[in-house]
C-alpha cells in the first residue's frame, strides 16, 4: 500500500490506540420474524460487541411524509472485529448481501470470518487505493482547516472512484437481496457517500441525509481501526492534532462537497441517479415502495 494520507483516511485507518484519540463524536421478502423483534426498538446502532460505526438507515422520514423501512439497509466500518455473538446476531436479523468498499490491502489486513454456514453474499473489487499520492510530509504543516478543505476537495473522487460498485449495490437492492450491509474500514467516507446516495433515491430530505452522515462522529471509533501498513500508523502519529481530527472524523463540508457535483448535474438529482447509477424513474419508484412505508 503507498503511504498516502488517503489511504488511511479513506482505506484501512491506522490503529491509533496509542495516540490517545477517543471516539469521534420481484417484491420484497417479508423479513423474519426474528429480525423484526431484534428491530422493534428501532435503534439505529446495532447492539454488536466487534461492530463499528454499524448502522440502521430506517426510521427517516421521505419528503412525501412515508418513512425508511427499518431492518433492511445498514451501513457499517470494517466487519474485521465482529464476535461469534455478533454474527449470530447478524444472522437472527437475516443480513443475506454484504457490498464491501474495502480494497484488496484492507481485506488482507482485516479479513471477516463469517461462520461457516452462515456468511451472507459478499460483493468486493479487487483494487489498490490511490487517491492523489498525497503524504505525510505535506500534511505535517497543514492546519485543521487546510485539512477540512482538502478532505472536501477529494470527496467528490469518490463518486467516479466508486461508481461501478455503488451501482452494483443499487442492483442488489433492485433484485431484493435484502438484508444488505454496506460497508468500508470506516464506515464514513465511501460508505457515507453510498448512504447519502440511497437516502437521496429513497427522497430524504437533505438534511436529514447530512445528519446521518455525521452519525459517524458519534459512532466511529478510530482506536479499533487497522490498517495494512505499519508506515501507514507511524505517518499518523506525526499530524497535528486538528489535521488528525479532520481525517479521522466526517465534516458537513465533506458531504456537500458531493451533493454540489449531484446538484449541478443537467437534470438534478434524479438526473443523476439515472445517468450515474442506472436508476430509472420506474427503479426510484420500485425503490421507495419496497425500502419505504407509510
């Protein structure tokens, strides 16, 4: 893996436990029984021992007044940590696809051992993360707000970057594979952008489309978090407190950043949704009858 700061930002982060870095703040198949008891509290983490950052999408309301069915979409980090506990829960809830963003080094270094038996659908690309070959030695002398700025600047990669599995996942959820998780190292970056990208299909309303994005201050826990390069750990430890704060956390700016090339798109959001990632009108329609309910 090349020592890019991308490639711990966006790829395998570094385990930071040693810096001291807290938490930053067809139709559809009738779901089991089991999941729905294990959802009737509708809490948006998922009770998992090894999880992180591992979220349910439903609950949110669309902009027609229906809401975002729960037990069906979930967006997680890294699987890596999960406990035996942790994949019988999985399994009670019914997860039956899984669209891993992680690259090939990420899933090397952090390999998921589903029980035998019981692993689920996995969907993964072979790839080597490259975003710019940016390094440590640039970032040393930067200050939180250049690092927010150039966090924002390299989002809007991630739609082209990721395009080609964000609409293979659309296609899971089309087919009903469901259950689906989705998932990278952090669950924040190219995960955040493929939930923002769902909710938007589902007709979230912006900012509630924001606000689950920066869940993942709250729920994202840089300490657990690995990385496949050693090189990679030691170039964290030599950035300044609010550079590292800007790329281990998630920012407003970040995600606008992508909402702006979404946005600006001839047609809009639809338009994009259509060109981009296949969806026709009658697939947004299909979309919010099976992932939404009144």
């Amino acid at each position: 893996m090349r020592k890019t700061i991308l490639a711990g930002t966006f790829g395998g982060l570094a385990a930071l436990a040693s810096l001291g870095i807290s938490a930053l703040h067809g139709e559809m198949p009738a779901p089991r029984q089991a999941q729905v008891q294990a959802q009737s509290k509708h809490s948006r983490a998922l009770p998992l021992q090894g999880g992180q950052n591992f979220r349910d999408l439903g609950g949110y309301r669309t902009r027609d007044g229906r809401t975002v069915r729960w037990g069906l979409l979930y967006r997680s980090g890294a699987m890596n940590g999960l406990t035996e506990a942790d994949f019988a829960y999985l399994d009670r809830i019914g997860i039956r696809t899984v669209c891993d963003f992680r690259s090939t080094d990420e899933r090397k270094a952090a390999p998921v051992r589903w029980p035998d038996g019981k692993a689920p659908k996995v969907f993964a690309d072979d790839y080597k993360l490259d975003m710019g070959g940016l390094d440590f030695r640039a970032a040393k002398s930067w200050n939180g707000d250049q690092a927010h700025r150039m966090m924002a600047s390299l989002y809007p990669r991630l739609l082209e970057q990721f395009n080609g599995q964000y609409r293979r996942m659309f296609e899971q959820f089309l087919a009903g594979n469901v259950p689906l998780a989705f998932n990278c190292s952090a669950g924040k970056d190219r995960t955040g952008v493929a939930a923002a990208l769902i909710l938007t299909a589902l007709d979230v309303p912006r900012e509630t489309v924001i606000q689950d994005y920066l869940l993942s201050n709250r729920h994202f826990d840089p300490r657990r978090a690995v990385t496949a390069d050693d090189s990679v750990s030691q170039g964290w430890k030599q950035l300044p407190p609010p550079v590292l704060q800007a790329f281990m956390g998630v920012d407003r700016s970040y995600i606008e950043a992508v909402f702006r090339v979404i946005d600006a798109y001839p047609g809009g959001p639809e338009a994009y949704l259509r060109d981009k990632l296949g969806l026709s009108g009658a697939d947004l329609v299909a979309l919010r009858r099976r992932f939404t309910e009144k």
